[in-house]
C-alpha cells in the first residue's frame, strides 16, 4: 500500500507539472503569434504606403529594353537576376537576399530587373545561363561586368554587387 500511495503522489505530481508545462507553451505560443502578427501588420502598412511602393519600385524595371533605357538616360548599370518561379533557391534568396534593407539600399544605385527564365529564353541564351538563380551586373552597353550563380547570404551578394567597381 506504501508503494501504491507513493506512485499515486507521483503520477499526480506529474500531472500537474504537465499541466503547467502546457501552459507555458501556450502562452510562449501567444507571445510569439503576437509578436508575428505585428510584423505582418507593420509589413502591411508598409506596402500599401504608396510612397514605400513608389520607392521599392524606382529602379526596377519590368522589361529588358526598359532597363536599358533608363540605364542610359541614368547612366547606371543594371542588375539582372534570373529566376523562375518553380525554383527555390530563387524564392529563397528573394525573400533573404533581395529583400534585405541593406540589399534593397544598394540596389538603388543600379537598375534592377528580374527575368523569369522560363519566359525569356532569348535573353537566357544571350548571357548563357545554365542554372538560377543566376545574377549580372551590367552597363547599358550590355556589357557584362560581373556575373554570379547560386544562392548567396546577403554579404556575398553586396560583395559581388560592389566587385569590380
């Protein structure tokens, strides 16, 4: 009977602590879905703020011969980044890379323009991509001045964005 009374004390103690584990975690749970809902607020109010749109946008082009144009009216280089909606590794370094603030900064200082491969084979053939996501910086002249290829953290890329300057 001893070791029956001890081993209902210790099943009800270990009830209780798992009980208040469970607690914990769901209100860690709470916190965190919080804190992540107010990025996702701030996020929003910043892209329908049509001045940050209207920034983000500013040196992006939409077209190959777009970005040559304002290339030369600019007199800046331009980046292309060559991705394709079915690839990861390009999904992934838009969303880290590209994205990034100190990313988004730099690229203000050239043209910038995403070519998704599967629509735009000419220009795939043209600077001999062979896998994405793929990246160049070139001058309005069409002149490549540095290439890069795979995924890359965000100092790898604004290092190869500043290389050969």
């Amino acid at each position: 009977t001893l070791f029956l009374s001890v081993l209902v004390l210790l099943v009800g103690i270990s009830t209780s602590l798992l009980i208040k584990t469970e607690k914990i975690n769901a209100n860690n749970n709470s916190i965190i879905q919080n804190e992540i809902d107010q990025l996702n607020d701030q996020e929003q109010d910043q892209s329908q703020d049509p001045q940050f749109e209207e920034q983000e946008q500013e040196n992006n082009a939409s077209s190959y011969q777009e970005a040559l144009d304002k290339a030369k009216q600019e007199n800046k280089e331009i980046v292309l980044f060559f991705t394709a909606d079915w690839c990861s590794n390009c999904t992934n370094m838009k969303e880290v890379t590209i994205s990034s603030s100190k990313v988004q900064e730099a690229l203000k200082k050239v043209i910038y323009l995403e070519i998704d491969v599967d629509n735009e084979k000419e220009l795939v053939a043209k600077y001999k991509v062979s896998s994405i996501p793929a990246y160049f910086r070139i001058n309005a002249n069409e002149e490549v001045i540095n290439q890069g290829k795979g995924y890359i953290k965000e100092v790898g890329f604004l290092n190869w964005l500043y290389k050969n300057k």
